[in-house]
C-alpha cells in the first residue's frame, strides 16, 4: 500500500468525525471578543485598526485556544483507533506502522492548517464588519495577515508534533489531554524568560508578543529572531517527530 493510499485512507477515516467544527470554535469565539473589545475606542481618523485588531485577536489565540483544540483534535484521530481494536486489525495488513503514524501526523498537519485558514477568514469577515460599522476606511493589508497567519501555523508545528508523541506514548486519552494542557498552561509565563527558545508550546504566542511590543513601543528591539529560533525548533521537530513514529503501535505488535 503506498503512503498516498494510507493518508487518503486515513482522511475517510475522520471525514464523518466533529473535527470540522471544532477548528471554528476557537476562531468564532476569540475574534467575537476581539472585536467587541477593540470596537469601544476605534474611531474613523484610527491608521492601525487591522494591526490593532490582529494582534488583540490573536494574543490569546496563539498562547491558549489554538493549543487547546489541536489538543482534541490528536486525541480524536488517535481515537480512531484505539476502539474495537482498530489499530491492532491495521498492523495486521501489510502497512508499515511507520508509515501509518506520518499519515496520522499529515491528517494533524492538515486540520492544523485548516484553522490557520478559518481563523483569517474569520478574522477578515469580522474586522470588515467592525471597521464598516465604525466607519473605518483603512485598506485591507492582505500580506500583512497572511505573514502572521503563516507565521502561527509554522511556529505551532514544534508544538503540534509534541502534542502528537504525547498522545501516541500514552494510550488513555485523559492522560494524554492532561499532560499537554499541563504544558500549555505555563506557555506565557516561560514566553517572557531566556527559557522560551526551548519550550515550543510558547512559540506562537511569543511570536505574536513580539508583534505586540513592536506595534506598541517606538522601538523593535524584541523582534522574533529566526536564530536561534530556527535551529532549536528544527532539532526539536527532528527529535520529537522520530519518536512519535518509532514508538507508534509499538505496544499493539508485542
């Protein structure tokens, strides 16, 4: 069976499963009370609404909602398999459990990506509302959006892929879902030390407090560097990414 066959099989398994609405949950509800919020002082002569409204939005987006629905979201493709023995009927067919676990991790990948682009539309749909009623004229800054929700979904991945080994090591699903909501909690607190560049459940949200003190203060001596950013989150995707595939249904095939 090749990889492609295994990822289109692994889609029609979650394709009647209540990931779609959960990855709007999060978008709907943090934008809603973005806008609410941002509403009560913009004026028509305001130059940096769109910025000002991203960044509101996104702050707690990126420290807390987004980790908490990818959360559900892998338990709920790893429970796929974990009922009436799923998993163990799959490794008996001629299926490399490795190849199965990248399947899964590209399924992940993929809705990850798809609450990237419910957030923007979300976001967009919203703020045109808001700065219309208001009387906003200020143009769409389309790359402006795109950058940072590009930037969010690349900086989860470190994030996501620990999520994912988590959630493979340890079979009960409560277990799984405390551990990960254990190390999301902390994520701002660890963001604003020297410790944030190891710690990649903080990443995106440390993406967007640079964002936020760079609009705020008159200098941007806290712009996100990519070193040593990029090596460090590179070496712990490398990392986690192996063992998450090695260890998958290794227990089962005992």
């Amino acid at each position: 069976m090749s990889f492609m066959e295994l990822l289109k099989i692994e889609f029609m398994k979650v394709k009647r499963s209540r990931i779609v609405p959960l990855i709007f949950i999060a978008p709907l509800l943090v934008v809603a009370s973005g806008i609410a919020n941002l509403s009560s002082y913009f004026t028509p002569e305001y130059t940096n609404a769109w910025p000002a409204m991203f960044i509101q939005s996104a702050l707690v987006y990126a420290y807390y909602l987004l980790p908490f629905s990818m959360i559900v979201v892998c338990v709920m493709i790893a429970g796929r398999e974990t009922g009436n023995n799923g998993l163990l009927k799959m490794l008996a067919l001629p299926v490399s459990r490795n190849m199965l676990s990248i399947a899964k991790f590209c399924v992940l990948v993929f809705y990850l990506f798809m609450e990237m682009v419910v957030f923007l539309a979300v976001f967009v749909t919203a703020g045109l509302l808001a700065t219309h009623t208001m009387g906003i004229t200020e143009t769409l800054p389309v790359l402006y959006l795109w950058k940072w929700c590009v930037g969010l979904f690349l900086t989860m991945l470190p994030c996501v892929t620990i999520m994912w080994a988590i959630t493979v090591l340890f079979e009960k699903p409560l277990l799984s879902v405390g551990m990960n909501l254990l190390l999301v909690i902390p994520g701002v607190l660890v963001a604003n030390t020297p410790l944030w560049i190891a710690y990649p459940y903080c990443y995106s949200g440390y993406l967007v407090s640079c964002s936020l003190h760079d609009f705020t203060a008159e200098s941007s001596n806290t712009a996100f560097s990519l070193f040593p950013f990029l090596p460090c989150a590179i070496l712990v995707f490398g990392l986690v990414f192996a063992l998450a595939v090695t260890q998958f249904g290794k227990k089962e095939m005992r």
